[in-house]
C-alpha cells in the first residue's frame, strides 16, 4: 500500500496535497482497495465551496456507494474531469491520475490539523 510522506491525510480516507496555497484532494490507496473496482465517481462544480468533515460527492463501486468528505474547507477551482469517463483511475492511481478536485482553502489552519503518513498509517492499522 502506497502512503506517500508529502501527503496529509483525513479520518475519512482523503490525501491532501499542498500546491503552494491550492489544495489537491483525493482519496488514498487503501480508501481504493476497501472499496473495490470503483464504477462511478461524483464531483462538485467549480465554484461550489466546500467544507470540512462533511460531504463533496461519492465514489461507487461495485460493492457500495461512499461518500467523499472534505479534509479542508474552501472554494472548488478545479475538478477531475478525466474521472467521468475513467472512473477506474481511483483503483489504478490513486494519487497521481485519480485526484478529484482542486480547493482554495479558507481555513488555512486546517492542513495542520490533517494526519502525516505516519499517523494515517497508524490508524488504518488499528482498524
């Protein structure tokens, strides 16, 4: 399982990526792997402002429909296009492909609040 140590992670199974103020939000390789072959994926319109720990869309997969969860609050300035037609990027590439949506954070506060790989690792361990 691949947890890259750039990353922060959320409770709810997101990777976040800082870009130098824009915020890159996906869901993580083991997210992927417990959901199984992911067949649909919904997104929010740019624009639309999200906001932390509730939800942005879902992801379905042959076994269930899941909810997305923000990791951090703010405004969609971009989205994933590339996962309407090809939602099996989450199962194949998580991290690079498979990225849903750009945010411009309004709390910038809560990246820090976010879980290291380490942490992440050691929670999904727990369970």
């Amino acid at each position: 399982m691949s947890l890259p140590s750039e990353l922060r992670y959320s409770e709810e199974h997101e990777w976040v990526k800082d870009e130098g103020g824009n915020l890159r939000i996906g869901i993580t390789d083991f997210a992927q792997s417990e959901l199984g072959d992911i067949v649909f994926v919904e997104l929010p319109e740019v624009g639309d402002e999200v906001t932390a720990n509730e939800p942005f869309g879902s992801v379905e997969s042959v076994k269930t429909v899941s909810e997305l969860y923000a990791p951090v609050s703010g405004k969609v300035v971009a989205i994933n296009e590339d996962l309407s037609d090809s939602p099996e990027f989450v199962n194949e590439s998580p991290y690079e492909k498979a990225w849903m949506i750009v945010v411009e954070p309004s709390n910038a506060g809560e990246l820090e609040e976010l879980m290291s790989a380490e942490q992440y690792e050691a929670m999904i361990k727990e369970d």
